[in-house]
C-alpha cells in the first residue's frame, strides 16, 4: 500500500494547501457535517470516526456529528453517502467490508457502490489478530489447524456480519488451512467480542486495542497476527507467514469518503483537514493503542487507485469462496 499511497502525491498534494484552494471553500461548510459510520458502536470503524470527528470539526468550524447506519454489511450506511447530495456535507469512513467485499458478494445493491464513492483519502491500517477462547485446546495456529481438521464443524467462529471482512477473511483462512469451523455471524464486531468473551463462540478475526487488552488480559489467546509486520502491542505473536501459513494476507483499512460529483474544491479541502488530522501526534498515539497505523500522505487520486487495486485483487478471491448474497 506504500507505494500505491505514492503514485499522485506530487503536484495533486503541493495544490492542497494553495490559497487558491482555501479560497474556493470560503463558504464551505455551511453547515453541520453528519460522518457516517457503516456499522454499529463498538467497531474500529466507529472508534476511528469519534478519533477524527473532534479533530474536522475544529478545522471546519461546524460540528461533526457521528452516525451509526448498520446494516447489510455497511450497504446502508454506504447508500446514505452515496444518496446525499454532492456538497460534502455528508462523509462517510470507508472499509474493505463496504468497498470491496460488497461487490464480490452481493448480486443485487441498490446503488452504484462501483462508481458512488468519491475518495477523500486513507486513514489507516488495523492488523487483523487471530483470536481463541481460553477453552479451545490450541496455544499455537498449527494446533488450532489440527484441532479444526480433526473436527470438522465443531469449533465455532464469530463474525461482525455476513460480508464483513472477518467472515471473508476466515473463509479465505480456512480454505488455506483445509478445515471447516461453523460461522456465527454478529451485528457488528462489539457483539462479536462479547460473545468470544463468553465462550459462546470460540474463534475470530479481531482488531482494535480492546482487542489487545483482552489478549494481554488473558481474556482470549492470540494465535497469528495479518499484518506486513508484528506489531509492537502483541510482540510474541507471531505473523500468519511466520505460524506456518505464509499464503494467508488479509488485515483492514479505513478511509474517508463522500458521494461522487461532491466539487474538486470541497474534497482538497477535506484531503487537507485529513492529513492534518492524522499528522497529530496525539490522534497518532491514540490510534496507536490499538496497533493501528495511520497514513499522512495520501490524496484522493491515491486513495482510489488504492481501492482500485483492492478490488482487483479481492474480487476474485471473495467470489472463489462461493460465498453470495441477494
């Protein structure tokens, strides 16, 4: 993703912070701004608006409310985006979820998903960390591997949705390791976690520094983390290429969006009030605290060649699955 972060960083991001720019939105906002969130309380996503929404809305002048509109694997939340007019006063935090796995999945969307979005720019990285209950007899992946292998179906795997991108992910994972767990899928990763908690499920794909407390807390046993590199919170736990499954790749992102045909002006504006934001040392410590690693210096021309690139590479993979939905 680094380089693909890098591919129009020139000229579109030396244009950002021109008078120019700061001029043509001199009556921009004119109004509050509603940040939807695709999926309910309780998720990196909603987490990662709340980070940012003091942050725009000192910046702009106007408030930033929050918004839960979940639903259908973030297609409600992302139609509300797309369906509101053009003038950048509705955002909307972008997943893998709601921008990729969506087209893979489902046949029928009542929107241009496609096309729809107009791209601000990233905003971070979350690992995604491979997670047990204390009763699942496996300390390490090649046991959890065995296990499962060894008994088909038994074990119980919770997801934040059909289409999200733990129940993908875990699908992809399982194809890999040639096993079958049975699939529970949640409104959202916060009830996810509080049943994985209980012992009501015994395995997911977790992220997020409530995450890494109930690891460190001995809550759940982390097993493998999806991520380029190990991560500094949970430095034991080994990467999936290091437990012995090198082909397994899959770890999250956020970015920030709004309906396409919103004006060139208003969307180098929100890239500016973006890469600020992130740049914050102290909005950087925050987000470090649940290993999620923020992006400074993307543009809205990156950023889509980033979910261009996406797309094209899990498209395929989601479909091969056999996973689809109406």
């Amino acid at each position: 993703m680094k380089t693909t972060r890098r591919i129009l960083l020139g000229a579109s991001a030396a244009g950002l912070l021109t008078p120019h720019v700061a001029r043509a939105q001199d009556g921009y906002p004119s109004r509050p701004i509603r940040l939807i969130v695709a999926f309910p309380p309780g998720s990196i996503n909603d987490s990662t608006a709340r980070l940012i929404a003091p942050e725009f809305s000192r910046e702009l002048g106007q408030p930033v409310i929050v918004e839960n509109r979940a639903g259908a694997g973030g297609l409600a939340g992302t139609e509300v985006v797309i369906r509101a007019p053009a003038d950048g006063h509705v955002l909307g935090i972008g997943t893998m979820s709601q921008l990729v796995m969506n087209l893979a999945l489902y046949t029928n969307i009542p929107f241009d998903l496609l096309n729809g979005p107009a791209f601000i720019g990233m905003i971070s990285e979350t690992p995604s960390i491979l997670v047990v209950h204390p009763s699942v007899p496996a300390n390490t992946l090649a046991e959890l591997i065995a296990y499962a292998g060894a008994n088909p179906g038994k074990l119980n795997y919770a997801s934040a949705g059909n289409g999200s991108i733990n129940h993908v992910g875990t699908e992809q994972f399982m194809a890999l390791a040639g096993i079958r767990m049975t699939h529970i899928p949640y409104r959202g990763q916060g009830p996810a976690q509080t049943d994985l908690l209980a012992g009501n499920v015994d395995v997911s794909f977790d992220s997020g520094a409530a995450a890494i407390d109930h690891v460190r807390a001995g809550r759940v046993r982390a097993l493998a983390v999806s991520f380029p590199r190990r991560i500094a919170q949970l430095p034991d736990v080994p990467l999936f290429a290091e437990a012995g499954l090198p082909a397994y790749a899959n770890h999250s992102w956020n970015l920030l969006m709004t309906r396409a045909g919103t004006p060139t002006p208003v969307i180098l504006r929100l890239n500016t009030v973006l890469r600020r934001t992130m740049s914050d040392p102290e909005v950087r410590r925050r987000f470090e605290l649940g290993a999620t690693e923020v992006v400074t210096d993307s543009t809205p021309e990156s950023t889509a060649a980033f979910v261009e690139a996406q797309r094209a590479k899990w498209i395929p993979i989601a479909r091969g699955l056999g996973i689809t939905f109406n």
